[in-house]
C-alpha cells in the first residue's frame, strides 16, 4: 500500500530531500506506478506546470503510466528526462527499501540513486529558479515514464510521438541517470553503445547417453557456435565509443537425467555495441556466422534489437553542463559513451541530449543509497545549468 505523500508547498521543494523521499516510499517496481507520478505531478503543479498524465499500452505489453510537465508556453524548451520505476527490490537489504530512511547522511532506498533522487533535484532547481528570479524566459519540462527499466515500449517512446503530434518542441535534454562511477562530478554521458539480445535454439534428436550414434546432440552444435560467435573480438573501438562486447548470458538444456541426450539446447547472449555496427549489420552478421558454424545443424536464432548506438557530439549542451559541474564541484567531467542503455536513445531523434546525474555504485543493488551532500549538489549543477540555457 502506497504511503500517502504529505502536501509539499513551493518552499518546501527548493530541498530535494523531503520530494525524494516521498518518491520513494511509492513501490513503483517496472510496471506499476504505484502513486510516484501523482506525487510528482502534484508537486511540479505546486510550481507552476501544467501536467499531462497518459497511459500507454500495447498488445502484449504492460500499460505504463507517464507525465509531461511543462512551465512555460514559449520557447527555447528545456526538458528534464527520467523515470520513476524501479527495479525489484531482490536481498540482502538491512533497511526497508521503501522507508527512505536517512542514515549517516544518506538517503537509503530503491531509486535513490535511480533515479528519484535525481528527479527530486530536477524540481528543487526549477524551484530555486523561480524563487530567485521567476519564470524562465522561455519553458522547462520535465519527461517522466515509468517504463525505463522495462521493455521501453509504452514509455519515453511514445511521449515523444505524443509531443510531435501535439507540436511541441524539446531544445535541449538532459537525462537524469546516475552517471558517476564513484564521486559526483567525475562523469557526462554523451552517447551509449546499442544493444541486442539474441536467443539460439539448436534442434536434435534425443537418445540414450550410450548410443549417441543413434541421437543427434544438439550441445555439440551449440559449443561449435557459441565458439565461433566468441572466438574473436567484434572490434577494437572507435573514437568515440569502447570495443563493443558479445557476452554469453545462460546456457541451458533443461537435462536432470545423466543419460539422456536432449531434444534441443538454447542459449541467451547480449551484444552491446559501438557505432562501427548497426542492429542491422550485427543481425546479419550472427546469421551468416551460424549458419556457417551448424554446418547443416537446425537451428533458430531470435533477436530483438534494444536500441542503436548514438553520440551527441561534444557541442554547446555538453559544454553547459561540464561548466555546471565544475562551477559546483570543481571537477573537470570525462565525456564519455560508456555503459548500458537509456532513454537517451529515444530523445536524441529530438533534440541534443546528455546525461548527468547521481553516483551510481549502489544502483540496483541492496541498500541503494544517495549522499545528502550529492542531492544537494546535484541540485546546485541542475540549477546553474538552467542558469545558463536560459542566459543564452
């Protein structure tokens, strides 16, 4: 049962602590909103935006709720992105992963780190903002689904396709991903590598462990592709991205009997990949490189394509946003394409985006946690970065 959040006035939200701990305390494990966009809604309406709740579903897929909040009718358009669900809470915690606890100057819970400690000082900028010097000479908004840590179908996707429809135009983004590998300031993403998953089932013909001359086994065939997807590296980078990486995620033949020769084997890889390939090209290529590898052997291979490698090249946002990080934390931020995936890859077909946020190091793991001091940080870049835009 989700915990009903107190009324935050627009004084209280200039600290990001009070809305953070209210998200959190909504279970909002992918799909289930469980009352975080309400409460986020009704505290950007608390400042000023109008707020535009949708629902998306599609055959097959959980329906996803999300939110467009925008202040301002006027351009340029800055755009806040993120999202407010959380991956499942899993073992191993010490606190109650929806308590929001404040420990030694941390803020414990699911998505304190990803994201709703970010999304909190995403408000508590914009609240500085206009207490300082009102309304911005053109609009923010803020885009939040509850859709990034799932399959991304009924989410940002599809916000963005509302957004167009509507006319609406983003300028600029940034996406609120915990970026930083240990300390804040340290990193800026500009890009990220494309994602593929890929699943191969090799078909044979059961039988009995002593005679495998009247059977056909199909992890023989397996090992041989497996080997030849392996063997070799994909590439050795470019210039703006890491070597792209094939990683064998499960092997499996589903065989609790010794002396049996299964019917079929599967196994599960991801690729992750840089912009010397596309999801094109690598689906090509796995199927010419399997079809070599069976020899004649039956098999399937099934992909799905997570998103395409994408930079942003360095220009006058990344630029905005490193001058913000240095002027709050004194840190010259590496701009980098490294990592996973994100919703980024749907927003750069709109606007110039990258990302910045919180530590990652506790993200998805038990007692996820944000520092106090980083929140507050955090805030002091969101806020010297709109500072900026809107100086422009």
């Amino acid at each position: 049962m989700t915990k009903p959040a107190a009324h935050l006035t627009a004084a209280a939200l200039v600290d990001p602590l009070p809305l953070a701990r209210d998200l959190i305390r909504c279970p909002s494990v992918t799909p289930e909103d469980a009352g975080a966009l309400d409460v986020l809604a009704s505290a950007l309406t608390e400042l000023g935006f109008q707020c535009h709740k949708m629902e998306f579903d599609e055959a097959g897929t959980p329906s996803v709720h999300n939110l467009y909040a925008r202040l301002g009718d006027s351009g340029p358009n800055f755009c806040f992105a993120g999202h407010t669900d959380v991956v499942p809470v899993g073992t191993g915690w010490t606190v109650d992963p929806f308590a929001a606890n404040v420990i030694d100057d941390h803020l414990y819970g699911r998505g304190a780190a990803d994201m709703k400690g970010a999304i909190a000082s995403f408000t508590a900028a914009v609240a500085r903002s206009i207490e300082d010097s009102g309304q911005p000479r053109g609009s923010i908004s803020l885009l939040i689904t509850g859709d990034e840590e799932g399959p991304a179908i009924n989410g940002t996707k599809k916000v963005l396709d509302w957004l167009a429809d509507r006319g609406e135009v983003l300028d600029a983004c940034l996406v609120g991903e915990p970026t930083n590998p240990t300390r804040l300031g340290e990193m800026i993403k500009i890009g990220r590598r494309g994602s593929l998953n890929g699943r191969i089932t090799v078909f044979g013909t059961q039988g009995h462990a002593a005679y495998p001359h009247l059977a056909d086994n199909p992890i023989t065939t397996m090992l041989r592709l497996l080997n030849a997807l392996t063997a070799e590296p994909l590439d050795s980078g470019t210039e703006t991205f890491q070597p792209s990486t094939l990683t064998l995620t499960s092997v499996d033949v589903g065989n609790d009997a010794t002396n049996v020769i299964p019917a079929d084997a599967r196994a599960m890889f991801n690729i992750r990949f840089n912009d010397d390939h596309t999801g094109e090209s690598l689906t090509t290529w796995l199927n010419e490189k399997l079809t070599d590898a069976a020899n004649g052997a039956d098999f399937d291979l099934d992909i799905q394509i997570s998103g395409e490698s994408f930079v942003t090249p360095p220009g006058p946002l990344s630029e905005m946003v490193s001058q913000a990080v240095t002027e709050v934390t004194g840190e010259t931020p590496e701009l980098s394409t490294s990592g996973g995936t994100s919703d980024a890859r749907f927003i750069r077909t709109a606007c110039p985006v990258c990302e910045f946020g919180l530590v990652g190091q506790t993200m998805h793991k038990a007692d996820e946690r944000a520092s106090i001091a980083d929140l507050e940080n955090l805030t002091k870049i969101y806020r010297h970065i709109l500072d900026h835009f809107f100086a422009t």
